[in-house]
C-alpha cells in the first residue's frame, strides 16, 4: 500500500461524513462542517495524482481505486445533496450516469488490453464538480436571477461532465466495437 493508494481509499471512507453531516441538521454549520470534509477529500484526489505520478508514475490498481473513489466519492455526495434540496435530480442523474457509461468503457476497454488514462476533459469535469459541489453546500441565500450560484456552478459541471463522457466514448468507440477476446483464467 502506498501513499496514492491510501489517499484513495481515505477519499471513499470520508463519503460517510460527508453524507452524514449534510443530513445533520440538528448540528448547527453541519453543511460547512461537510463542505470542509469534502474540501480535504476533493484535494486528496489531486495529491494521489501528483504524488503517484512523482514515485510510482500509476500503477493499474492505483489507477482503478482513484477512480473507483472519485466515483464513490461525488455519487454520494450528489445523493447527500439531493436529499437535502441542494442539488436537483436532473445534473445528479446526468452526472451519475456518465460515471456509471466511464466505468463500464473502461472495463471493456481493459478487458481487450488497454488503458483509458484521465483526459484534459475528465479533469476539467472533475475541478467544476468539485466546485459546483462545494458550493452547493455553501449556498449563498440570495438568488442569482432565477437560481442559486451554485446551480450555476452544476450547469457548467454538467456540461463538463457531458464532454468528458463524449470525449471518452469518442475515443475508445472502435475498441467496444471490436469482437471480444476470451480471458484466460
């Protein structure tokens, strides 16, 4: 287990408070108390990065589990926030389906021998979910004309998470649409 690897792992065991203080509405600031424990997760997710790239340059099980956790980690908070009234079903169910179409197409594509390595987009989608979500839990009390700031925020997320899935599928399309190969076991 190296450093990279446990930041991964840290970044899924800390959805449980996350979620948990985004519903604990007995506890007085308990949605800047998750946005706090979002913020380190989030950051965690650029340090495993850059700590990965500077020692090891990845391994293939420090590539499945940071974004196996990043997954775990913005799908759980997306539910914490939709159950709160935070963020809407709409960008949640956009954003969770393009997880859900990434992960599969990596899996095909790791089945037939290849690597999906994290794009410029997928970064990008990354930073601008990570913004739209910490604002969510912050959400400033006066309307920007017909929404919130952060709603703002989630629209542009959207639209990076929709070109990311794009740029993705595009990519690697000729690899699912080959015959597959039998796997050896």
């Amino acid at each position: 287990m190296n450093l990279p690897n446990a930041l991964a792992l840290f970044r899924i065991v800390m959805v449980v408070p996350i979620m948990s203080f985004t519903r604990a509405d007995q506890i007085e600031y308990h949605f800047v108390i998750a946005a706090g424990f979002f913020l380190v997760a989030a950051f965690t997710d650029f340090l495993d990065g850059y700590l990965a790239r500077r020692t090891t340059g990845g391994t293939v099980l420090g590539a499945f589990l940071d974004t196996t956790a990043d997954k775990i980690m913005v799908t759980g908070t997306l539910l914490a926030l939709v159950s709160v009234d935070h963020v809407s079903i709409w960008p949640a169910a956009i954003i969770i389906f393009r997880e859900f179409t990434v992960m599969a197409l990596r899996g095909v594509v790791a089945q037939r021998g290849g690597l999906i390595a994290p794009s410029t987009w997928g970064k990008i989608k990354a930073f601008t979910q990570y913004g739209a979500l910490f604002f969510a839990f912050l959400r400033f009390p006066e309307k920007w004309g017909p929404w919130y700031f952060d709603q703002y925020l989630m629209l542009i997320a959207v639209i990076a998470t929709i070109g990311s899935a794009w740029g993705y599928i595009t990519a690697f399309w000729s690899i699912v649409r080959t015959e597959p190969t039998e796997v050896k076991t």
